[in-house]
C-alpha cells in the first residue's frame, strides 16, 4: 500500500507519495496540470463559482468569470475571520478534497493510506483530528458512494445540488481505520523529512513552519531517531495576513503569493503573536529548570544559543520573517541539506526551483506511521538527571548517581543531557 501525504493548505495544497519496494522507499510529489496543461507541484486552494453555480477548483482559467471563494481551510480550522461560517467552509473543504480524491483513486486505485495535517496546538489537537477526518470520510463518501468515482458528473452539480447531497459524517473509528485515515499537527509533521534524514541532532530545537494562513511551532528533541514533542503551538496570522490581501482578489490562476511584497507594519504584528509563544515556552523552560537543577538559569539560555531554529513553510522564503526566537538562534531554512535527497523524485529540480521550504509538509506527511497518537512529552523530563549535576564549560560530574532514578534507562526513556552533554551545550 502506497501512503499519500495530503498537505492541505489555505494557498495551496501540496501531496507527496510514498512508494514501498521491499525495504526501499521512495517518494515523489504528486503533479497537478494547471489551466496550460503543464505540471506543477501545488494545486491552489481556491474555488471559483460560475454564474450556472457550477464550480471549478484549483487552476481557474483567465476569462472565466464567477466568485472566487479562498480560505475555507482556514475558516473550517481556526477562528481567523475570513468572511466564511464554519459550516459553509467545511463544505468547501469537503468539495475540495472530494477533487484530489477523484485523481487519486483515478492513479492509484483505492488501496492507499492517506495522512493530513492539520493547524492545532495542543490543547485542541483532539478536536481538530476528528474536524479533518470527517471532512475526509465526507469527501470520500461523495466520490464512491454519490458520485461512484465519476469526476464529470461531480463537475457538473451546482452548489445547491452539491450541498443536497453534500453530509459530514459522523466521525467514526472503524471507517478512519478502513481508510487508513492518519491526522498529524502540520508543526509535527515538517520534522519526519528532518528526523529520517538524521541532519538535525539530538537535543532541544524548534520548529516554525509560516504557512498561508497560520504559523505552526513545535518544541522537540531527538531520541532513537524519532521526535519527542514538548509542546506545539499554532497562530491564526500567516502570509494573507502579511500580504495586502487585495493583491489576491482578482488573481484566478494561482494563490502562490511569493511574488507578492509583506506589508512593512504587519511584520510588526506578526512578531507580536510569535513572541508571545516565545515568551510562554521560555517561562515553562525556566520554570522546569529551577524545579529540576540547582544550576544558574544562564546555563539553560546560554546553551539555546547553540540550538537549531528551523524554518519552513512558504512564509519562510521571506528572509525578513526567519528571525531568532526563544533564544534558539542557530537559524536553518530548510533545504536539500535537510532533506534526504537520494529517494526523492526530481530532486534536482525541487532544489532548483527552492520548493523544499513549500514540499516539507507534504513529504513529512507520506512518510508512513503505525498510528496518530500525538502525546507531548512533560518538560520536567528535558532537565530530570541535572538535579544531582554540576557542569562547567569543560565537564559533566555526577554528585550523587545513586540516587539518580533519571538516567539513561529510567522509566520515563526521556534525552538526558547528563548523557550527552555536547547536545547539552
């Protein structure tokens, strides 16, 4: 069974396939044709409306008139106002999705697991995964059972006619595991390509993936070639709050916006929100210090210094938005190097044209998993075992190991600086 990574954005969307030969994998970006017939690797998430009511999705063709409908990804997941209900966002959305499904079942038949993401933090991570996977059990009710996998009829309904046979299922356990439907938070999934490619090292590091309509932060270390999730995080400002959104109103062929400028004095707002998140996760990271060492804080902030912040999303391409932040300042913009290129398809030309940074999310998603169960680690467990520590700048000494339940083999099997002091530092 082949896996499809199903990055579905408020832009545009992008999905990665996974392909299992025996022991090797491979994977390789799904293409779209666009109004030219020529492929590319994102499909824009916009809808256009005839003046029949007939809909048309994704590449709109110049002289094509009706009402452009965009955002309704981020009005069916978050709180943004985007002048859409939730409820008429989440039909969009249905519809959307309904269409990528009818190409994909069309390529691939219908044996293939399919892994979303979706923008959460972790207090609403439940709530969200249940959202994305009635959203697509509803979308894959339409094309097998309404529409029996026939793309031209479903092209041919109104939006009226749509929403009559248009229903959001129930969510439900046994037909997410039929499907083999997996949800992940867009922050955890940029850091599988990272993980499995083993370029980023063991120890605390963060993640900022600046997408069309959120920014989605994770806090995490390494251990035993997987991350370790802390906590995630996810702001409702992305590039249609940075862009002047009027740029894109009348744009019905792509809502690709990097060739559009950011708004000076948004950039200011945007930092607001990021820094409010830097100032939560930096109080929890001290806090936990204090309670678990008796060392100076300095130590704790000294060492962020050296700790990799990693950039990804379409946001990211603007060099002004990679700044330090929580006082992670060995910035990396994602690219081949992070990337383990060899078992990517058209590898030469995703780097040439610098779409790693828009790709990742995509590939981190069909990178194949056992389950979904996203659970973030407790931050006292970054800091258990430096209690009965004391550590210089030239060595780790143990005080009192006999009492020490928190080394490398305690129960929690959480990183422990005590055992790798050059992550430490």
């Amino acid at each position: 069974m082949i896996t499809v990574g199903l990055d579905f954005g408020t832009h545009q969307s992008k999905i990665c396939i996974e392909y299992k030969e025996g022991a090797e994998l491979s994977y390789e970006f799904f293409k779209f044709k666009d109004d030219n017939n020529e492929s590319r690797y994102t499909l824009p998430s916009i809808i256009q409306i005839d003046k029949n009511e007939k809909l048309m999705y994704g590449y709109i063709p110049h002289g094509r008139n009706g009402e452009i409908i965009r955002y309704f990804k981020q009005a069916a997941f978050t709180s943004s106002e985007t002048g859409l209900s939730q409820m008429d966002a989440i039909y969009y959305s249905i519809w959307y999705i309904a269409y990528i499904l009818f190409d994909l079942q069309k390529k691939y038949g219908q044996e293939f697991a399919i892994q979303m993401g979706v923008p959460s933090d972790g207090m609403r991570l439940n709530k969200q995964k249940m959202l994305a996977v009635r959203i697509l059990l509803s979308a894959y009710r339409l094309v097998e059972e309404v529409f029996e996998n026939d793309k031209e009829v479903f092209l041919n309904m109104t939006e009226k006619e749509l929403k009559t046979v248009t229903e959001l299922v129930p969510y439900n356990r046994e037909k997410k595991d039929e499907y083999s439907i997996l949800v992940f938070p867009e922050a955890y999934a940029c850091l599988m390509p990272l993980v499995k490619s083993e370029k980023i090292a063991q120890g605390m590091s963060l993640m900022i993936d600046i997408g069309g309509g959120t920014t989605d932060i994770s806090f995490f270390t390494i251990m035993d070639k997987k991350p370790r999730i802390y906590d995630f995080y996810s702001v409702d400002k992305g590039l249609n709050f940075l862009t002047d959104a009027s740029c894109l109103k009348n744009d019905r062929i792509t809502s690709n916006i990097k060739s559009h400028n950011i708004v000076q004095n948004r950039i200011d707002v945007f930092k607001y929100y990021i820094h409010k998140i830097h100032d939560t996760l930096k109080k929890r990271l001290r806090n936990s210090f204090e309670r678990n060492t008796t060392l100076s804080v300095n130590k704790l902030f000294d060492a962020l210094k050296n700790r990799p912040l990693i950039y990804s999303g379409g946001g990211s391409t603007f060099k002004q938005l990679r700044t330090p932040c929580c006082g992670f300042n060995d910035i990396i913009h994602i690219s081949g190097k992070q990337w383990n290129m060899k078992c990517v398809v058209d590898s030469d030309k995703i780097q040439e044209e610098g779409l790693c940074p828009i790709l990742s999310t995509a590939y981190g998603l069909s990178i194949s998993v056992i389950d979904d169960n996203i659970v973030c680690e407790p931050f006292d467990n970054l800091f258990a075992g430096l209690k009965d520590c004391e550590i210089d700048d030239q060595h780790v000494s143990k005080k009192k190991s006999v009492n020490n339940k928190y080394h490398h083999d305690n129960n929690y099997d959480s990183f422990s600086y005590m055992d790798d002091y050059d992550a430490w530092k």
